[in-house]
C-alpha cells in the first residue's frame, strides 16, 4: 500500500463511508480538467471534483491573488472593513439578480443555508421551513434537516422542516405532455402542502434552482415562476439554494437566471472561489437588506468573509469576466448535450439523460420501458455503482454517483476536443455498463 494510503487511513475520517473498506486514490498533482495520482496516471475531472473547480485546476491569477493577499492581510474579524472584503461582496451583488443587495459571507455552503433559514425566520417571524425530498443542502444540522434525500437521518429531528415532493417528470406516476402541464400538477400539490401546514407559520421555501447531485432535475417551464407567486400570495421567503447551480455551471451566473425569476434569498459558494479557499454566502434581496438596517442581525462566524476567501473570490469571477466562461459554459453545454443524446440512443441502460449547461447526469436503468432503475433508492448492497465508477477511474474518467445516476459536470474551461476525448470514454464503458443493467452480468466480468 503506498504510504500516503495508508498513513491517510490511519488518521482521517472519510466522509459518507464505511471506513474499512477504502482505498482513496492518491492525487500528487492537478492542472486544468485533469489531475494525476501517484503513479502518475493522468485523469479527466468529469465532475469539478464536487461540482465545485469551474476554472479548473491550478489557475495562476487566483493563486497569485492568494498569495498576495496573505502576505498584506491574511485575517482581520468580520467587525472590521477591508478592501477585498467590500470589493467581493459588491462583485457578489452585481453579477446577482437586479434585486439583490447585500451578502453575508460564510466558509462554505452548508453555512450559507444555516444562515439562509435563520435571516428567513428572523424576517417573516415564522418558523416552518419548506425544502424538497430529492434536494442536498449540506450536512450541518439545520442543513442536513433541510436536505430532502437519507443522508438527513441522522441528524433528525428538529421541528418545523416540510418536505415537499419537487417536480421529477422521469419518475412521476403520470404522464404529462409538456412541462406546464408537469409545473401545474406539482405546484398544486405544493399549495395544497402551504395550505395544510398554515401559511402565516411558513417562513420560507428552499429549493436547489437545479437539483444538483440528486439527479440534475431541471425545472419545467411554469415552475419557478409558480413557487415565486405562491411566495407572494402567502409572504414566505423563496430560497434558491445555488451553492451548485451558481457561477455559470448551468450557462448563467445563477441557474435561477434561467427562468428570470427574483428570489429573496440566494445561497452560494463552490464555484465562487472554485475550491481555492473556502468561501460561501446568504446573498439577499433589498428589502430584506432594509430589514436589518434597524434589526439585529442575530448570526455570525468567526471567519466571516475571511479575506483570502473575499481576494480568491475576486480575482474567480475576474476570471469568468476575462475568459467569458458563463458564455463558454452554454457553448460546451451544447456540445454536451449531443454527445449525451449519442449516449442515450447507443445504450438502453441509459434511461434519460438531462443537462443544462455542464451540469448532466445519465440514469442507469434495468429496463427502459419500466424505468426500473439499476440499484434500488437508498441502497446498493452489491456496491455496483461503485464498481462502475471505477470502470470509468481505471479509463481516466473521473466522476461520483448518487443512486443509479452518474454525474458529468466538467471544468467550465473545457475544450471541444477534450469534452469529446472523455465522453469517448465514458461511451466505451457505458457499453459494459449494457450488459450489467440489461443481463445481470457479473460487473467483474465485464470490467
């Protein structure tokens, strides 16, 4: 076993497994879309790592504006102003939608939605919480009750989070005929849900923009527009949650963009210092921002808006700025899109594919017809994703899963033909992949 392998394992907790049985691969190096392991193997990053290195790895300005800035101030506490914190909170807001004010900086994104459901209930005075099944907030506690999907058990219960089932069109009982038709019948369930649990005791719906890890659920037309005007109607906050979806994954600055829909509270973080530093955010609108101008703005972290977060964040949307990457992202993403309809039309294990930008996902199914999907939700006792994954790993794919969907999210810097390269290889596996979903071969087999 290579030393750092096993001196790893003896002394850290990996997140999400069983620690006995891991064996993580060693990464010595990374420099753009790819990253190398010990052996010097080199690999695609299909997924930004966590959907999280949109400019890549190993970009020299926002290293350097790193470097820099530890050297001129390396912290000072949220009390105090300084320049890079003023300047990224104003590049924050003016890259946000046209009624967004301020910012509230955290250390990453499971904070900013902490946050988001307390500045929520401090606004409106109200305590339920709404959030969908399919959805991933993050892990911290009120975070982790604010996720929809299992990994919320084990930090149940806290009073006052709802559950609301979202639009998932692939696997709703009935079949609709156009997205409005999908946007109504789930926007009347949700109505329904607001009206069964008390409105005046709602203080705000959360939502992925875009379900990120949970499947890439994109919303149908008539959604998004729907839950604002709900908002309205009963005064609750609307809540996008872009801490994925943001900073050009889905060809805009936020996901919500796409709908040219105002939120009243926007969360962040991931691409808005691409991983470099940690950094996340409550972005929130002006009149929430009017609010706290003579109330107490009851919340607060020690790192706060740290400073070499706030100079990484600079110099990252700098960066989408220069090389026009939320531009690049809608290009690439079409690209994408052909080569996942390819994938679609050449696999039957693939029952539907969905992308918006470079943010994809490829649901493996047993049966096309029955939708059956490859591992049943919430268990996967034979570990098959996992082996598929490192099907894909030992051809230099690099990507994660969740369920029986597969996640393809690259770096926003990806070129034509090193988007093809890889999903060339993913198109090789997918071929193996047949045989295990469609004949029950044994995976080791057909590696």
């Amino acid at each position: 076993m290579s030393k750092i392998r096993e001196m790893d394992l003896q002394y850290n907790l990996h997140s999400w497994s069983a620690q006995a049985n891991l064996h993580p691969e060693v990464i010595t190096k990374s420099e753009g879309v790819y990253i190398w392991n010990e052996e010097g193997k080199r690999f695609y990053d299909m997924s930004s790592q966590l959907v999280n290195m949109n400019v890549g790895h190993g970009h020299k300005n926002i290293i350097k504006a790193i470097q820099d800035q530890v050297e001129k101030l390396a912290f000072v506490g949220p009390a105090y102003a300084c320049d890079v914190r003023a300047e990224a909170a104003k590049k924050v807001v003016n890259v946000a939608p046209d009624n967004m004010s301020k910012v509230f900086f955290t250390n990453a994104g499971a904070e900013a939605n902490e946050n988001a459901i307390k500045i929520a209930r401090m606004v409106t005075g109200r305590t339920k919480i709404f959030s969908a099944y399919r959805s991933y907030h993050g892990a911290t506690h009120g975070a982790a009750n604010l996720t929809g999907e299992p990994r919320r058990f084990p930090a149940e219960p806290i009073p006052g989070f709802v559950k609301f089932v979202g639009p998932y069109a692939y696997r709703a009982p009935i079949a609709f005929e156009t997205e409005k038709e999908t946007s109504d019948f789930y926007l009347s369930l949700l109505r329904d849900q607001i009206l069964y649990e008390g409105p005046d005791n709602i203080a705000g719906i959360f939502q992925e923009s875009v379900v990120g890890s949970n499947g890439i659920l994109i919303p149908p037309d008539g959604w998004m527009q729907g839950v604002r005007d709900l908002c309205d109607e009963f005064g609750i906050m609307m809540i996008c949650d872009e801490v994925m979806s943001g900073w050009g994954r889905t060809g805009e600055w936020f996901a919500v963009n796409n709908w040219n829909v105002e939120p009243d509270i926007i969360t962040f973080a991931k691409g808005v210092t691409c991983g470099y530093v940690q950094l996340g955010g409550v972005i929130v609108s002006e009149a929430i921002a009017r609010h706290f101008d003579h109330n107490v703005l009851n919340t607060g972290l020690t790192y706060s808006a740290h400073p070499m977060g706030c100079a990484a964040a600079i110099a990252t949307i700098d960066t989408y700025v220069e090389e026009d990457l939320i531009a690049r992202s809608k290009q690439m993403g079409a690209l994408l899109g052909e080569r996942l309809n390819q994938v679609y039309n050449q696999h039957p294990s693939v029952g539907e594919v969905r992308q918006i930008g470079l943010f994809s996902a490829v649901e493996i199914v047993k049966d096309r017809e029955t939708r059956e999907a490859l591992v049943p939700y919430g268990k996967d006792p034979e570990g098959t994703m996992k082996k598929i994954l490192g099907m894909l790993r030992a051809e230099g794919f690099l990507t994660y899963s969740h369920e029986n969907i597969l996640i393809i999210a690259p770096p926003l810097i990806i070129s034509a033909e090193e988007l093809n390269a890889a999903m060339d290889i993913f198109d090789k596996v997918m071929y193996a992949v047949d045989s295990i979903a469609l004949n029950k071969s044994e995976i080791e087999t057909t590696a």
